[in-house]
C-alpha cells in the first residue's frame, strides 16, 4: 500500500465508559493504524471486542478518551487546512464536525432500526441532500431517485415505507442514504451479517462496484473472517481493544502470526476434504472482562503458546515484514518497527 495515500491516521486512541467511581470499561487501548484511500479496510474480531466502538470513535460519535484520528480528506481543505497536514478530528468543535460529516458515512447493522418506520424510502433519502446541499426540492428528488437505481432499487420505491421492503431492500436504502452526499468514507459496521447468504452476496458486489464508481474507502467491520478475506485489502484483528495483528489479506490467512488470529481462522468452516481432515485447536476459556483487563497480553489467559514474559509484559506492536504488524512476545526478537 506505499503508493496509496494516506486518508486516516488513527493514533495512541482510547475509549473508556466510566460506569462507576470505580469501574471503568476499556473498550479501545491504544489503538494505532493507517487507513488507506481507496481501500477496504477490516476489523475482525469476537463480540465485544471493541471494532463497533472503534468505528464509531472514529466517525466521532463517541468522543475519544485520548489519541488522534488525523484526517487528510477533502473537508481538511474546506477547514483551510491542507490535505497533507489533515485536521485531527478528536479536536474539532461541533461546527466544523459538521463540515467534515459531509465526507464520513456510517451504514449500520440492523435496516431497519435506522430507518424511520413513518418516513418514507424517499424521504430518509432525500432529508441527508436537503441537510448538506443547496438542492431544490425537485433536483432532491430526482438525485434521489437515480440513488435507488444506483443500489439496485426502482424509482417507484420513493414513496415506499420501510416495513414493505425486504431485508435487503431496506440496507440497499441505508447505502443510498450513505452515499447520497457523495462521501469519501464509510463505516460498515456489520452490515451484511444480518442478511440472508444470497442477498449478502448481492450486497457485497454492489458495494464493491460503488467503490470502484465513487472512490470510495471502507471501514468494514465483520466477525465472519470468510467475507472479510474476499471483500477487503487488508485486516486488522481486535482482541479486548488491543490490536493484535495487521497485515494484507491474503497474507494474514497464508501466514497468521498471533495465535489468536489462528484461532480465529481455524474456526473458519472449509468445506470438502481439507476440511473434515485438517487438524483444529479450538479457543477455549472467555473473553475477559474490559473493565478488569488482564496484566499483560490480553490474550495470555486462553493462549496455549503463553510464555511467562506474556503474563506481566505487554507485547509491542511492530512490523514484522512489509506491511504485517503483530503485538506478541513470539516475535520479540524481530525488529521493533512501530507504526
């Protein structure tokens, strides 16, 4: 990814939720990456295991704890800032978040639980052009319009209420919506998973094909490692908030390093010979609590490669060839190359 450019920088970010006086859950712990223009970039990991949280910390829902998201998208300029510099959104004012939401787009889980049930296909639509354009009312409906015929919808859906369309349907209103204000970024926070195998594949290739049309980057965060490995460029494994490993995808399943990551890919089903022959360690134990995390690594309680360095020493996260970062005590010895 050297000849790409970067659009995020994400560094040092934490998320904590105080719940009491004395209980704080930890759900993102110094976080450090680089997210790529024109990328598909994804986040895998067990259920509570920070990505959800991630992805919204960025988009500044959550406000961070501490770190830096640094953005070199085209609303840096709009703020008088220059792409190269980019403009550090942990530190902007409410006013000129506004301005950059224009350019970042979220597209969640459940289509249903964010559309409107008394609003119209075409209303929810139009109401993101009317909020961040200077169209007229008719020019907002005929954008919106060409939108449902963009994500495989018809322009009679307009006056369609969310509960007469399908599952399907409904998320293909949710990428419409998303990509009405013609962003540079979007979170997909596990927006295929709740979709039949047939519609997810749908979904899938439409989002690839208004990737390619619109230049678009994607934060794609997915607990099935399958879809993961051929929708997206490169993989980031969350474990307990901690990134565990990073690397391209091809490369992260020909040649996973952290021993979480192997577990993960070796509850992967395979189908034919190679699976029902293969050799599986299964993960055992619980995910610990965030809000009482282990010393250490996060994951030495279930880690079957747990050396003692590994119980009192977190592992530095390093680059342990071109473009593959690991956090392990296993790869000590390599250099020592943070992000």
């Amino acid at each position: 990814m050297s000849d790409k450019k970067i659009l995020f920088e994400i560094r040092d970010l934490c998320k904590s939720f105080k719940l009491s006086k004395k209980r704080t859950l930890k759900a993102v712990n110094n976080v450090s990456f680089d997210i790529y223009e024109g990328e598909k970039f994804g986040v895998v990991g067990e259920s509570g295991c920070g990505k959800s949280t991630l992805g919204r910390v960025i988009l500044q829902l959550y406000e961070a704890s501490s770190g830096k998201v640094i953005y070199h998208g085209p609303a840096a300029e709009r703020l008088n800032k220059s792409r190269e510099e980019g403009i550090d959104l942990c530190s902007l004012s409410k006013r000129e978040m506004r301005e950059v939401r224009k350019d970042i787009q979220m597209i969640f889980q459940d289509p249903a639980a964010s559309l409107d049930p008394r609003e119209t296909v075409g209303d929810a639509i139009s109401e993101a052009l009317r909020l961040n354009t200077r169209l007229d009312a008719k020019a907002r409906r005929e954008t919106t319009e060409k939108l449902l015929q963009t994500v495989g919808l018809k322009a009679e859906h307009y006056n369609s209420y969310p509960n007469s369309l399908s599952g399907g349907q409904k998320q293909r209103v949710g990428i419409a919506r998303a990509i009405a204000v013609d962003p540079s970024f979007i979170v997909l926070d596990e927006a295929v998973s709740a979709l039949d195998v047939s519609v997810k594949a749908q979904i899938l290739k439409l989002l690839n094909q208004i990737s390619e049309n619109r230049d678009l980057t994607y934060f794609f965060i997915t607990h099935d490692l399958g879809v993961a490995k051929h929708f997206c460029d490169r993989i980031m494994v969350l474990y307990l908030g901690n990134v565990c490993e990073l690397a391209p995808a091809k490369e992260l399943f020909k040649n996973r390093l952290h021993p979480y990551t192997e577990s993960l890919l070796d509850a992967v089903p395979r189908l034919g010979l190679a699976g029902r022959n293969r050799e599986r360690e299964e993960l055992e134990g619980e995910v610990p609590s965030p809000i009482d995390p282990p010393k250490g690594c996060p994951f030495h309680t279930r880690c079957k490669k747990c050396m003692e360095i590994c119980k009192n020493e977190k592992p530095a996260y390093k680059e342990v060839s071109e473009g593959h970062f690991v956090a392990c005590h296993l790869y000590d010895d390599m250099n020592n190359n943070k992000i």
